[in-house]
C-alpha cells in the first residue's frame, strides 16, 4: 500500500512536470503536445497508480470503490468524473494564464504572450473549472447521505446538471476555439470536453428519468379515471333497476288497493241485496 502511495505521488509529480509549458517536455510554448509518447504514457501511469490503489483497498479492506459508486446512488459515478473533469480544467487554465498572462510571462517574446482574449478565455477556464468541481463534490455528497428528500434531491440534480451542460457547452465553444486556450491537444482540450460529454450524460438521464415519472403519474391517473368510469357505468344500471323495481312495487300496491275496494263493495251490494230480500218476505 505505501509503495502504491509512493509511485501515485510521483506520478502526479511527473504529470506535473511533464504538463508544464514552462519546461518544454511534452508540450511546447503554445501548450500543444510536442512529444506524444511522454504525455499519454505519463496519463498511463498515473491511471495504473490510480487501478492498484483500487485494487488494494478491495483486496485489503473488502471495499470495492467501483461498485460502490454505481450501487450507492445513481449517477453518482458521473458525479464524481465530472469532479476530476473540473480539478483538471481549473489547474490547466490557472497554469496557462500563470505562464502567459501573470508573473511568469514576464520576459516572453511577444510571440508567446497571451493577448486580452487568450488571458479572459483562461479565467473563463479557471472558473468554470472550479463552478464543476465544488457543485459537482457537493451534489456527490447529497446523494451519498442524504436519503430522505428524494424528490428534492432529484429536482436539485436535474437543475444543476442541466446548468453545468449548459456552462461547459460555452466552455467548449470558447476555450477550444481558435484563439482559446485549450485550442492546441493539452490538458483543457481533454478536459473541457471530458466535462462537457459528462455533464451532457447527467442531464439526459435526468430529463429520462422525469419523463418516465411523468408518463407514469399520467398512467395511474388514467387508471384511476377509468376506475372511476366502470363504477358509475355500474351503477346507472342498478339505479335504473331499483326505480323499475320500487314503479312495480306500488303499480302492485295499487292494483292490490282496487281489488280490496272492489271486493268491499261487492260484499256491501250483496248484503243490501239480502236485507231487501227479508223486507219483501216479511211485509
């Protein structure tokens, strides 16, 4: 583990060094690639170092970093590249307008000072770097921690991915142009555009995301609605059925009525029929 730790250190160092237009190693004055092998094999290294690290810490303490990111949250390793896109981009642009646009430019030849465009494009550079970086750390954290307010999480989420495509979209447009900074293959080149494909990534799955919370809100309601509908067709017809029922209820209480009537009145004729019968045999 310390070996691992040591050859990180100086393989950072190395990139470092080897980075640096001031030195001349891998990149010229312009702060373009001059020696390719020198610069992605430093990369290389410096991504082996990070790889064994890794691996001992999974090894060793039965912690498995990669899988964590992918099962802890979602999107949370996307989260965190877009961190590394952003250090990245900060430190290339603050080292590009250290070497032609502060201190260190002094005593350049003209041809390699940075003009007014070159040295606002950098600090353009510097702070959209650090805008990615920390709101990007700190959206990492939330989603790490914070397990209750999901549906504010996730609002918090759309809003600043969609606002960090939308900033790197213009850092791509500025700082890789023709007289940006990160025109020439270096380090802002990569990480300018590193950051912008992440940070595009994040906002289309969250956008996914509410639509398929909004399609399914939509169905259940529909759902919901249709529920609704079959009970009332359901019960217009029990409705009708009790009506017909309690109308033939009183047609037959009715009718019931008249015969009672009826069969009074015929017993009352009968009966004055047999009294007038007595009355004529008595008289």
């Amino acid at each position: 583990g310390i070996v691992i730790l040591v050859l990180l250190s100086f393989w950072t160092a190395l990139l470092a060094i080897v980075s640096d237009t001031r030195h001349g190693l891998a990149t010229d004055s312009s702060g373009s690639i001059s020696n390719g092998n020198l610069y992605y094999f430093s990369w290389a290294g410096l991504g082996t170092g990070i790889l064994l690290m890794l691996s001992y810490i999974r090894s060793v303490w039965g912690i498995d970093v990669t899988a964590e990111l992918q099962s802890r949250a979602k999107r949370l390793q996307y989260w965190v590249w877009l961190v590394i896109f952003g250090l990245i981009q900060m430190g290339s642009s603050a080292r590009l307008f250290d070497n032609h646009c502060g201190r260190a430019s002094y005593g350049l030849p003209e041809a390699e000072m940075g003009n007014v465009k070159f040295c606002r494009r950098c600090k353009m550079g510097i702070v959209f770097g650090v805008f990615s970086a920390v709101f990007s750390a700190a959206m990492a954290g939330i989603k790490m921690y914070a397990t209750r307010s999901r549906k504010g999480t996730f609002t918090i989420e759309m809003v600043l991915s969609c606002t960090l495509a939308v900033c790197q979209a213009l850092g791509v447009a500025f700082l890789t142009s023709q007289e940006g900074p990160g025109a020439p293959l270096n380090n802002l080149f990569y990480s300018s555009w590193g950051a912008f494909v992440v940070a595009l990534i994040l906002a289309a799955s969250c956008v996914d995301d509410w639509s398929a919370a909004k399609a399914t809100i939509k169905s259940d309601n529909d759902e919901r609605n249709g529920a609704f509908g079959e009970e009332g067709e359901r019960l217009e017809p029990s409705q009708g059925s009790s009506q017909l029922s309690s109308h033939g209820t009183s047609q037959t209480s009715n009718q019931g009525f008249r015969s009672l009537s009826s069969q009074g009145s015929s017993q009352v004729s009968s009966h004055g029929t047999s009294q007038g019968v007595e009355m004529n045999t008595i008289t």
